[in-house]
C-alpha cells in the first residue's frame, strides 16, 4: 500500500467517524468521554491526522453502538 492510499484511508475513516457522530448530533467531546478517549484525539482521526489503532475503533464503534465493521462501509 503506497503512502497515498493509507492517507486516503485514514481521511475516508475520519469521514465516516465524523459522519456518524453527527447522525447522532453528538459532540467530539461527547463521543470522547462515551468512547473513553481524549476529545483532540478524536479531532485529528476525524481530519485523517491520526492513524487510530484497532483498540480504539472499537471504543469508538461501541461508543456508536454498532460493529467495528460497519465504519468501514464507505466507498474506497
């Protein structure tokens, strides 16, 4: 995978994280303190700037109350 297509993943992921937090009209800080994590952290996953590990997609898919999966429906 070029370094091109793993930025192109990360934003894609942080787009649909962001998308689904506000489908919940949740705020960063909100999904932070449900996914028990810190709410600039979630900032930067949101704009692509943070390559987030498998740990915290699942707090984040759990903190959604959906599969770890289901964030990963987006078109590539």
């Amino acid at each position: 995978m070029t370094n091109g297509n793993h930025t192109n993943l990360t934003e894609k992921l942080g787009q649909k994280i962001r998308i689904e937090r506000m489908k919940r009209k949740m705020s960063q800080e909100k999904l932070a303190e449900l996914a028990e994590l810190n709410r600039n952290f979630i900032g930067m996953v949101e704009r692509g700037e943070s390559n987030i590990t498998v740990k915290n997609l699942e707090h984040i898919s759990k903190a959604f109350g959906m599969e770890i999966q289901d964030l990963f429906n987006f078109v590539l």
